[in-house]
C-alpha cells in the first residue's frame, strides 16, 4: 500500500498550486502576465515554502512577481484550496488503495496513536476519507479521558466485539474481516 497523502505529497502540492493558478488568472484576467509553467512552478514553491497569503506573497515577490494588496487578499483568501486539493488526493488514495475502516459506529478498537496503543468506541466513520472518530475509554481514558481522536483507517488494530476481541485481517476492501 502507497503511504497516505499529506498536504505536502506532490499530487497534492500540483493540485494545489494549479487550483491557486485558476483563482489568480480569474481574479486578475489579462493583468495576469506569468507563463502558466512558470507560474505553477512558482505557486508550487510557493504552496510549500509558506503556510499564509501574506508569506507566499511575499515569496513570490522574490520570484519576479508583482506583489499587491489583490494578490495577498487572494492568497490569504484561498486557504481552503489546499484543504480541497488534499481531500481529493485522500479520497482518490482510499478508491485506489481500496482502504476501509474496519469498524463501525459503537464498536471498540484499539488504534496506534504518538507510538502508543489506546482503545476507544468507534462514534462515526467517514468512509470517502477511510477515517473514523474513536473516543478514548476504558484503562486509556483515565489518562485521555474522553478525548476523541480522528483515527487513519491504517492505525487500527484490533476490533472488539461484546466480550471478545477479534484480529483484523485487513483494512482493504478485497479482504475479508471477520464480522
């Protein structure tokens, strides 16, 4: 299985950088004088050089860019294009990968989470992002008490079921776990 895409993946940083070069060209039409290649190269550098509008503003200034009040209005605006651009690239992994959470609301699990094994019930699941939301309980919840943790299908290991505990075979849609 490919690792899971973060929002520093290059899929994501393309997506990115080419959803920003949209909104740009848009915003400011023909005043928009960069080469589309140089421009997705520079939103690129610029997606994961800096974190906020006026950073990647200023980035870009160093690329030869004219940097105004518009164009760090819109970069500062378009925070969510990033957010956009990594849930596609997570959504697409999970259809590829074939991942699912092998559990279902009100079954407990136990999940790797920091290099520790806690155990929680299982209060939802997002099955497009093959994430679940695990409130912590039992012996982990004296320490965690009631913290809720959005857990990467991957990082659970164990499901339980009333009294007894059954082993995941896979988190993969084409294995078979047992029920």
């Amino acid at each position: 299985m490919t690792p899971r895409p973060t929002t520093l993946s290059p899929e994501v940083v393309d997506r990115h950088a080419r959803l920003l070069l949209e909104a740009i060209k848009m915003s400011f039409g023909e005043q928009f004088t960069v080469a589309d290649d140089t421009a997705q190269a520079d939103l690129r550098a610029a997606v994961t050089a800096a974190e906020d509008g006026f950073e990647r503003a200023i980035f870009l200034g160093r690329r030869g860019w004219t940097v105004n009040e518009r164009l760090v209005a819109l970069l500062s605006k378009v925070t969510m294009i990033g957010k956009r651009a990594w849930f596609a690239a997570q959504v697409e992994w999970v259809m590829q990968q074939g991942v699912r959470v092998p559990a279902k609301e009100g079954d407990r699990v136990s999940f790797s989470e920091g290099g520790r094994t806690l155990t929680g019930e299982v209060l939802g699941v997002v099955a497009m992002e093959a994430r679940a939301f695990v409130k912590v309980t039992g012996k982990d919840a004296k320490e965690k008490e009631g913290d809720t943790y959005t857990v990467n299908a991957e990082h659970i290991l164990q499901r339980f079921k009333g009294n007894g505990r059954l082993r995941l075979v896979s988190n993969r849609l084409d294995d078979k776990v047992p029920a």
